[in-house]
C-alpha cells in the first residue's frame, strides 16, 4: 500500500474530521497506564498514540464483555443503531487477535451479524510500538512491534508527524477524501524504518532473558508435555479469578443468561473464562476438567497446540496482559521456557 506523511496539526484536523462519522476511541495515559477513551470533537486532546498497547483489549469493542443479544414478553424496541466506531492508536499485538475471533466469530456456518457488522463497520487507525513493555514479548512468536497487517490506516511516528500507511481499501479512501492533510513520506522512510529495526531489536533481546522456545517448537514442546506434571506446579498460585482470560485479546469464551426487567426479560451474552470450575460443567454436575490443573494446562492446549493446528497461528498474540493481570504471579513466558526445557529448546530465534 502506499505511504504518506501528515504532521501532528493535520492529524488532529484529521481526527476532528472523523469525529462527525465515527465515535472515536484512543489510548489515553492515567498513572503511566494507557485506558481507552473517547475523543474526537477536540481533536487528539491528550491521546498518546505510540508508546505501548493500551491495557484493555480491543476485543471489547467487537466482543463486548456483556451485551444484550435478545428481548422477550417486551414491547420496547428503543434500541438505535450507534455510530461505527474508530480506534487509533491499536497496536499490532492486539490486530493480530482479529486471526483468531474472525474465526469463531465471522466463519461459516456460525456467524456472529453484531461481531462481522462493527468489523465492516469500523475504522482502525493503528500506530508502531515506540517502546516495550516489561511483559511483551510479540516477537517471540514472529508478530513485529509494529502492524503488517489487518489495519486501515497506520501510523509510523517520526520527527514531526507520522508516515502512514493504507492498509485497506477503506483507508485509501480516506486518505483520498483528505489528501490535502498529507504530504510526500519520501524524506521519512528510513527513519521509520530505522526506529522500526531498532525497537524489534531492543526487544528481541529483551525476550531472549525469558529462553522462550523458538516459535516453531513451542507446539512441539507442547505436545510432548501434555500430561506433565508441570500443569499441577504451574497452578498452585492460580486462583481461579479469570483475569487472564478477561485480559487476553484473543480469548473469546462466552456463556448466556437470562434476566428479568421491569417489563419482560433479556438474555446477554457475557465473557466466560475456562479457567473457572463451572466451565466444563454439564447437566447432572459432571466436569471433564474438575481439577484446576486440567484447566490451565486446557487454557495452553487450545493458545499453542489447537489454534496452529487450527488456523495456523497461536492464539496468543505476545501482548504480556495476563502476565500483568495475574494475582498468582503466574508468567506465561516462564511456562513456554519450562516446556522447553527437557527439550533442550533455548532462546528464540528469528
């Protein structure tokens, strides 16, 4: 796709611009954390746009935590058709999540219309990595610090502005309808591309401190420890509380119930986490995965051994959240290193 530049004033002008279309969502930093609010009307405000992936997940903008899919015995039908979305300032970890929910979302023969209409429907604006977190580590399973793919528009920061970059036909198209915001991004190329070698480096040494397996043996280091005892000493600080899977972008669980309303009843549809006990559980009280062991070492089996099988990618995007959010203390880059050790698998390689 084709490469531009707009300064800083031109992308606020921008975003302004967009504001009257889309409801507009981006990173904005509280105690040195990145939470996603709304803007737009003023422009950027104090949006941070580089630095690091914001602490939620953008899932929750597709695949809200909890959502209202039916309504009975009702006669109110108030509901409106929102504003399609924009995120800006979405980080590669977190567009690489969209592999894994486009499949169980928006496959044949099991749609999801609300899912596949705010996936059409929506605009991402999505921006290079300036920086890494303590718990990252995207590049150790070949996801780069910066987007490649699944974006309509990203942002490369540079002295002064930005290089942007189409990613689709929708992003074109905006980029056209505004062009005058945009400049050559010729005298801006190799320096984006320098930060971008930069940044992957840093990291990639970073990771190395960690001895994740290489991407390409960490299904096989899998598969050779399934029933290792590693599971039971692995969950012995898991607390059950879900946070993990709440946190991960690529995580897509969910469980349906029904509640009453002044009038009538309303069914959602809410997260679920496989790490809870209720889980598995089917009628009559049976569990096919009763310990809390079988349901880490199930949580793993589905991220590193289903999805490559699957889809061919893992379902885990190298985001470091549920590290962060983990009360146990448990490290998901120590688990991978632990599999690998009777392998004699070290370090990753790129």
């Amino acid at each position: 796709m084709d490469l531009y530049f707009i300064n800083k004033p031109n992308l606020d002008r921008l975003v302004k611009s967009l504001s009257k279309t889309y409801k507009i969502f981006a990173p904005v930093k509280s105690d040195n954390k990145r939470f996603y609010r709304k803007i737009g009307e003023d422009g950027l405000g104090d949006s941070v746009i580089g630095e690091i992936r914001a602490i939620e997940p953008i899932k929750s903008f597709y695949f809200p935590a909890r959502t209202k899919i039916a309504e009975y015995f009702s006669k109110d039908d108030s509901s409106e058709k929102e504003r399609p979305i924009a995120i800006i300032g979405a980080k590669s970890c977190d567009l690489a999540s969209f592999k894994v929910m486009d499949y169980v979302y928006a496959r044949d023969p099991f749609k999801e219309s609300n899912y596949i209409s705010k996936r059409q429907e929506s605009l991402i604006v999505s921006s290079d990595c300036t920086c890494f977190g303590e718990t990252c580590f995207c590049v150790a399973i070949r996801i780069m610090p910066y987007p490649t793919e699944d974006f309509d528009i990203n942002l490369s920061e540079v002295e002064g502005g930005y290089v942007v970059e189409s990613g689709s036909a929708k992003g074109e198209a905006i980029i056209k309808e505004y062009f005058k915001l945009f400049q050559s991004a010729e005298p801006y190329i190799e320096k984006r591309d320098s930060y971008r070698k930069k940044l992957k480096e840093d990291l990639l040494e970073h990771v190395k401190k960690s001895k994740i397996p290489p991407k390409d043996s960490i299904q096989p280091a899998f598969k050779g420890k399934f029933d290792s005892p590693l599971w039971e000493e692995v969950a012995k600080t898991c607390v059950e509380c879900g946070a993990c899977n709440m946190i991960c972008p690529a995580c897509h669980c969910f469980i349906l119930m029904d509640q009453k309303k002044e009038k009538g009843f309303e069914r959602l549809r809410m997260w679920d986490s496989c790490l809870l006990m209720s889980f598995a559980r089917v009628a009559g009280g049976a569990n096919p995965r009763k310990l809390l062991a079988q349901r880490l070492r199930n949580r793993f089996d589905k991220k590193f051994n289903f999805f490559p099988d699957t889809i061919g990618r893992f379902g885990c995007t190298g985001c470091g959240r549920c590290t962060e959010a983990c009360p146990g203390k448990i490290d998901i880059r120590e688990v991978l290193s632990k599999l690998a050790t009777t392998l004699q698998i070290n370090n990753v390689d790129l």
